[in-house]
C-alpha cells in the first residue's frame, strides 16, 4: 500500500483535535510566561538539580511547554503541525499523544540522569518534535523535507542529520534549548 502526503495549506480549523490543543496550550503558556516573568520559567522549566534533590517531578512534563522566544515557539509548533498532522493520520490520536509525552518526557529525564546537578533551566519541545520527526521518518523514509525552506533532503536523512546534530551538541554539553 502506497501511502502519499498532502500539500494543504495550513488551517488551524482542519487540525487534529490532539494537535489543537497541543498548539493552543503551548502559545497560552508562551503568553503566560511573557507575563509572568522569569520565576515561572525556573518552577516550570526543567532544573535538572531540582528534580533531583527536591523531586520537583512536575518539570520533566512541564518544560515541554515553555518557550524562550517567539521563534522558538514558532519553530516547534510549524514542526508540530508538519510532522505531527500525517504521524496522527497513521496512528491516531491517542497513541499520537502517548508517543508526544513519551519522547517529549523522555529527552527530560536523559537530560537529568546526563547532568543531575545541572541548575541550568531546560524549555521547549524540541525533544517531542525530534521524536516526532523520527516516527515521520520511519513512516515516510523517502518523503522529501525542505531543511530551512531551501535543501531538499530525506526525512531519513534529515532524521540521522538531527539527531547526530543533538548528539554531539549533548556531547559538548552545550544546550541550545537552555534558557540563559
């Protein structure tokens, strides 16, 4: 069976539900945090140090959904939508949603057990969007992606790209979802 993608515009009324509220809770908190300031960062955020020796266990979860800039949320709600809308077509909602939290808490506590006594602050989604970006991998190899809207290249390829990318700037241990 021969599985094809879609080149639909983006329109917020035809997206999944799971992917609205996805959106929508991401941008609510973006907004939030704008007004709340700084110490909402560091309660929500992922303080490796904090979960560790004050068991703050909400923030393995919560970090998912803060943002350092606009364009940080920009990037992972476009990558959301583009990787997420043909993943929930081949697996549906729940299992979209499980395997989102699943990567998303996942790539948190890697960061923990990596640096426990870390106090560095950790947001975004960035690790749900890469495991997105491999689950759309492995369901479309040959699927061509624009890297930053130019290079054509494999999701297969983009996906080991990426993930290589991570690897290293792990092994470095510099962060670039890290708020400063």
């Amino acid at each position: 069976m021969s599985r094809q993608l879609g080149h639909g515009p983006l329109d917020f009324r035809s997206m999944p539900y799971a992917i609205k509220v996805l959106v929508v809770v991401n941008a609510a908190v973006f907004l939030l945090s704008m007004v709340v300031g700084g110490e909402f960062t560091r309660l929500f955020g992922l303080v490796p140090a904090k979960v560790v020796s004050e068991r703050w266990v909400w923030q393995p979860f919560t970090y998912l959904f803060l943002h350092g800039n606009f364009f940080h949320l920009l990037f992972n709600l476009f990558a959301l939508w583009m990787f997420g809308m043909p993943v929930i077509a081949n697996w549906g909602p729940r299992e979209f949603v499980k395997y989102f939290f699943l990567t998303g808490v996942g790539a948190g506590l890697v960061s923990v057990a990596a640096a426990p006594s870390s106090t560095a602050v950790i947001i975004g989604a960035s690790g749900a969007v890469y495991g997105l970006l491999v689950a759309f991998a492995m369901l479309f190899p040959e699927a061509v992606v624009y890297l930053y809207f130019f290079f054509p290249i494999k999701a297969k390829h983009m996906a080991i790209l990426f993930g290589l990318m991570e690897f290293f700037a792990g092994a470095s241990a510099s962060n670039p979802a890290s708020a400063r």
